[in-house]
C-alpha cells in the first residue's frame, strides 16, 4: 500500500476496493491522504501524480 497527499482533490470520503481486495482506493478527506492498494493501481498513481497535483508521503508495507 502507497499513500499520496491528495491537496484539493477529496470532498468526500473515498472507498473503493476490488471484490478480491487486489486493488483499492481509500481516500481521508480531513487529512487529504490516498491510500493506494495493489500494485497496478499504485503504478498509475505514479504516472499521473504530476497530473493529479497528488504526492507520495510513505509505503506500508
């Protein structure tokens, strides 16, 4: 799992998560924090955290 710091980009709080929990998406709108599940997923956060005014702040493993 990968956290980003999300400034501006959450409202509302965020879950999302394959049906096999081999990807997810949770989302912290207080802390403005992504946790990112999966390796795929995380992969496209990277590519398109420039896009994304997003950041990574730490991996869990």
């Amino acid at each position: 799992m990968c956290i980003f710091r999300a400034i501006g980009l959450m409202e509302i709080i965020i879950f999302f998560v394959k049906m096999d929990w081999t990807c997810g998406l949770f989302g912290h709108p207080w802390r403005q924090e992504l946790c990112v599940l999966g390796e795929a997923l995380i992969q496209a956060f990277e590519e398109e955290k420039e896009r994304l005014n997003i950041k990574e702040i730490g991996d869990v493993k």
